[in-house]
C-alpha cells in the first residue's frame, strides 16, 4: 500500500502550488478519468448538483486550467469527440417522430417561434451589445434557438407526456434543431475559399441529397442487419456506432458539420430501435458510463477559471447571454400560448420544457471555438448557461407538469399492459407473495405471472427452474391456479436489486411484488436495501411485511395521501387493493378530503364494499393495531402526490414498529 501511495506521489509531482507535471501514462490517465466517472456523480448529489455539472466542474479541476492533473491530450480529445456524436445521435434516437405527425400545426407554430424569436435576440444582442464579428454572432444566435429536452423525463413520470403542450414542444424541437444545425453548416461553410454564393448552392444541394440517402438507406439497412444477426447484441451496438460514425464522416465529406450527421443517423434509425430493448439500454448505458462523461470532463478542461477573477468583462457577458437565452424561449413559449390557445400552465410547461440548452448548444460552441469563431469569454458564458438553463428547466417543468395533472383530466389515457414479477430469495416462504401475485393476476389473465430468482453463482438455469417449481408446487397451494400463467425467470448477478431492475426492463413489467423486512445491517444503511433500489426505478412496488395468510386478517385499512388520485397508476393500484383475499365489509380507506373520496370511490368496484374516514395531519390511531392490514404508501420525489410529510410519518411508523402487518405501495410511472 505504503509503494502504491509513493508511486502515485512521484507520478502526481506534487508541491504547495499545484502539479508540475501532469498525468502522461495512458493506463494512469485512463485511472483518473474512470476514478471522476465513478465519483463525482455520488459526491456532487450530496449538493442537488446534476451529473452533466459535476463532469464539467471535475473537467475544470482537473484540466490544465485548474490543477493541471490531466491535459487535454489526444486520447481524450478522440473519446470527446466520440461523446460529442454519441449525444447528437441520442438526441435524434430519443425524439419521438410520430408526436410531430400527431400535431402538425402546433409543432410547425412552435417550432418556427422557438427558432425565430430567440434567434432575432441573439442576434440583436451579440451584434450590438457585444459587438462580436458576423459569424460569431451567428453562431450564438443559433446556439439561442436550440435547446434540448433536458426535463422530458418528468413528464413521462408524471404522466402528461401526451398533452397538448408536450407534444408541441416535441414536435417543435424537431424542427428547430433541424434548422439550427442546417445553418451551422452554412456559417461553417462561409470561411471556405471561393464564391460564397457558390458554395452555399452546393452545399443545400449535397446536404438534400446527404439527407435523402441517410432517412432512406439507414433503416432499410437497419432492418436487414437486425433480421439476419438475430442473436449477437455486441455486434447489433458496434452496427449502430459504425452507422453513426459513416454518417457523421459522410456528412464531413460534403462540407458539413459531422454532429450533423450523428443527428440525422439518430433519426434515420428512431423507429428501427424500440425505446425498452435491450439496444437501446446498451446505447445508453456506453454512453453514459464513457463517452459522454469524458466529453463533458473535456469541455470542462477548455474553461480559464482565472477569468473569472481577473475583470467584470466575463460576468457582464455571462449575465448577458444568460438573460437572453431565458428571454428568447419565454417569448416564444408566450407567442405560441396566444396563438394555439394555451392556459398559463401549458405555456410554463412549454417554456420549462424548452428553456434547456444543452447537447446541441453545447456540440455549436464547440465547434465555434476550436474554429476560433468565438472566444474564451463567451465560451465560459456558454458553459454558464448550459449549467443554469439546465437546473430551471427541470425545476419550472416540475412545478408546471404537478400543476397540469392537478388541473387536467387524463382519465382518456391510454391504459398500458400490466406484468407482475415477484422476486423470489426462499420459495418455501413464497406463500404469501404468490397468493397476491394471484389475486392481482385474475384481473388481468393475458399475462404470465413472472417469478425471478436471482443467483450469485453460476448454477445451472434448467436446474435452479426445476428446483422452484418443485418448491412451489410442495408449499403453494395458490400454485395450481398458476400452473399455465407462471414463468419462472433465473438470473446470475452480484447485486439482486440490480438483477430484478434488469429484468423488470427487458419484461416491461409494471408492477413488482417482494417480501420485506424493516431490519437492516449496518452496510445495508450505508449502501441501501433491495427496497431502497427498487424505489429509484418506475414500477408499481408492493412491498409485503407479514406472515399470516390473508384471509385471516379481522380488516384492511388503507391510508390514502393527499393527491394520491392524480397519480396515472392510481385506477390499477386501488383495483389491485380491492382484489385482495379479504373479509367483506371490513375495507377501509382513509383519505385526506372530499376530492380524493370521489375518486376512490369512482375506482372502487360496484360490489365491493368499502367505508371511508377522513385523516388530516396527525397519524390515525388505528395504525397501531396489530391485528388489522395497514396498508401505507410511500411516494416518490417526482410523483404528482409527493409529500415530505407523507414519507416521513410512514418512515416513522415503519421503524417505530408501529405499523405491525403491513402492505408498503410506492406508485409507479411511465418509464
């Protein structure tokens, strides 16, 4: 340990005044940037700061601007150039081509408006107030029209992913991004020798027919490749990385931007992968772990930290920018409020949604400045606006999506398939779950039941299947009902949580039944339980602590928190409450005020009875009888109905043992 620590010390040079020499080996260069992938993330959450931030503050810390560990050599360079494309070809695979179809004309309005009026301000503010030259001023025009959908996954949560205003705003960044990497081309293409005139003619006709051959010949390739390599997965992601990368060295060669061409091979190959395979999680899980950090540590290695203390001149352009960036995209969000009759909440949400600047602002200053288009100053400025945009946007489309939900009707959703897994550790203990497993499954018998087992060694998949079904069938007598619906599922991994997520996934189940114990180890409140990890994913949880058989419990009592009926799984969490082995006319639900009893009550099956109560602030005593069924929910921090005081008095209930027999239900969401 003592040598390790003194060659790490020699290598370092480390003095009072930072390091002499930075990192030169490839496998120690390689050490510290995995070492700040796998740790910034879990330092700066301590602070709500989101991980693209902390890989860019790591990269200033880090870079020859701040202690001067790393250089900014060629081997991150090529891995930052990869992540570059690798964000442009996700943004283009993550947009949705059929919400564009839906509404044409909203997405046509919007588009243009988020296009034009922040564009116009950009403009106007680069030209006159900074007085930069003409391309660089283009360039931070275009960087204001663009913006990236950084807080979509809020909406999907909460289950307004298909209003009226998130499609506009989908369907909008379509074509304001179109148009925005379109006239990179051009300014790009403006610092070429020769007629301009010329040169712009040439380049719109190559870029068209550049455009046609990716949208037509990709998919078509696509879709031979997948049908004839039908079982190697590696291949199918290096197919995918070989398509993006011939694209973005196609669109090299006609003159253009290669993010460009990582763009369009995104939406040439949208519909060719489905958004819950296992393609796509390979796409985001290499992405994520590599490329995309170590471009973002790159760019971080670019920012001169020292301007920040040596004049007023950064401050008053970051300041600039920051206000205008905001600006341009509220005026947009409240131009197309006026004109496609939006409320006050769809037009926040709309500005929320696109008032973001991230992947492709940051892929347009990139390429300004290493083409000297524009300098250092507004290059920092933009990384400012990047950081800043990001953490308001998510906040803004949080308050404006809770806000929709409460105020809208979804109830016309569409309602999606419902698949039940039950994790299995001790089969000869599975009774209960199976028996709720059961229950759940008769409301809807189109489905298998999934039962996962999840091993730590390399047993014998065929064996560890025969062996539960055996215990199955000797200790459930639930079983035999099941018999035809069940499919047992075996999986090798280190971690359980991580194996039943996985599966979760690749099954697309919606909602997971498991046993649970409130006692934990002292590594389990240091690292988390099972249960903690199942709570960061989206399904439906049924978490079950108690050892009695159903039917035996005198009665159910189910404490409903405020806002619980706006949740999208609310109708499948209380049909599955109410089918339940239980004693008739012994369901109780405990609710927060009127609204809520109307809507349980809507819920409720005709020929089910029930009562209610009504519960406000304090705890209901009853929660304290150990001979009923509590049944308690814990919610989400993204969920519509979240509360701090919900979760802290079922936390308390839970570890004060107070709570006895109890059902734990963490609602889920669209994934």
């Amino acid at each position: 340990m003592a040598q390790t620590l003194f060659v790490l010390y020699n290598s370092f040079s480390i003095d009072f005044g930072g390091f002499n020499h930075p990192v030169q080996e490839p496998l120690t260069i390689f050490l510290v940037l995995i070492g700040i992938i796998l740790l910034s993330p879990f330092l700066f959450r301590l602070i709500k700061i989101p991980d693209i931030a902390s890989f860019i503050i790591m990269g200033v810390l880090v870079g020859p601007y701040g202690f001067h560990i790393l250089d900014r050599d060629a081997s991150i360079e090529l891995l930052g150039t990869i992540g570059l494309l690798y964000i442009m070809f996700t943004a283009g695979l993550e947009l949705n081509l059929e919400k564009l179809q839906a509404k044409p004309k909203n997405s046509v309005v919007f588009g243009l408006a988020t296009f034009i009026i922040p564009f116009i301000l950009g403009f106007v503010v680069s030209k006159y107030l900074l007085q930069l030259e003409n391309h660089a001023t283009i360039l931070v025009a275009i960087m204001f029209s663009t913006h990236t959908l950084v807080a979509y996954p809020i909406v999907r949560k909460l289950g307004v992913n298909r209003d009226i205003s998130v499609l506009t705003a989908v369907g909008g960044t379509i074509i304001t991004d179109t148009l925005v990497l379109l006239i990179l081309s051009i300014v790009i293409q403006d610092f070429q020798e020769g007629s301009v005139g010329l040169k712009l003619i040439k380049l719109i006709v190559f870029f068209v027919l550049y455009t046609l051959v990716i949208l037509y010949t990709f998919p078509k390739i696509a879709q031979w490749f997948f049908k004839y390599i039908k079982r190697d997965r590696p291949v199918h992601y290096l197919f995918l990385l070989f398509m993006v990368c011939l694209s973005s060295f196609m669109a090299g060669q006609i003159g253009s931007e290669p993010i460009i061409g990582a763009f369009l091979a995104g939406l040439a190959l949208n519909k060719s992968i489905p958004r819950n395979s296992l393609l796509m999680h390979h796409v985001d899980f290499v992405g994520n772990v590599l490329f995309i950090p170590v471009f973002l540590i790159g760019i971080g290695m670019l920012i001169q930290v020292k301007l920040l203390f040596t004049g007023s001149y950064l401050w008053f352009v970051t300041i600039i920018l920051v206000l205008a960036a905001f600006t341009g995209k509220w005026l947009a969000a409240w131009l197309a409020k006026k004109i496609l009759k939006f409320n006050a909440t769809r037009r926040r949400l709309l500005f929320g949604l696109t008032c973001s600047h991230a992947a492709a602002t940051i892929a347009i200053i990139l390429v300004g400045y290493e083409k000297q288009l524009i300098d250092i100053n507004v290059f920092n400025a933009t990384i400012f606006i990047i950081l800043i945009s990001s953490l308001t946007a998510t906040i803004i489309t949080e308050r404006s999506a809770k806000k929709l939900v409460l105020d809208t009707n979804f109830d016309d959703e569409p309602i999606h398939q419902e698949r039940i897994l039950v994790p299995i550790a001790n089969p000869s203990t599975m009774a209960n779950l199976l028996l709720v497993a059961n229950a759940f499954h008769k409301l809807n018998q189109s489905e298998p039941v999934y039962l996962i087992n999840i091993l730590n060694e390399n047993k014998s998949t065929q064996e560890n299947i025969r062996k539960v079904r055996d215990a199955l069938e000797i200790n459930i007598a639930e079983f035999n009902n099941l018999n035809e619906n069940l499919k047992v599922i075996t999986r090798i991994d280190l971690n359980i949580a991580s194996g039943i997520i996985r599966a979760a996934k690749e099954y697309m189940i919606s909602d997971i039944v498991f046993g649970w114990s409130e006692k934990t180890t002292t590594s389990q409140r240091i690292f988390g339980t099972v249960f903690d990890h199942l709570f960061s994913s989206t399904q439906t949880l049924y978490a079950l602590k108690f050892s009695e058989v159903l039917y035996n419990f005198p009665k159910f009592v189910v404490y409903v928190p405020e806002n619980l009926e706006y949740e999208p799984s609310i109708a499948s969490i209380i049909s599955k409450i109410c089918s339940l082995p239980q004693p008739a006319d012994k369901l109780i639900f405990y609710v927060k005020n009127e609204s809520c009893r109307l809507k349980i009550s809507a819920l409720i099956p005709k020929k089910k009875k029930y009562a209610v109560s009504y519960f406000f602030d304090s705890v209901p005593e009853s929660i304290c009888n150990s001979s009923q069924m509590n049944i308690l929910f814990l919610l989400r921090k993204q969920s519509v109905s979240y509360h701090t005081k919900n979760n802290v008095w079922v936390h308390k209930a839970i570890e004060s043992n107070q709570t006895g027999h109890c059902i734990i239900v963490v609602p889920g969401f669209d994934s």
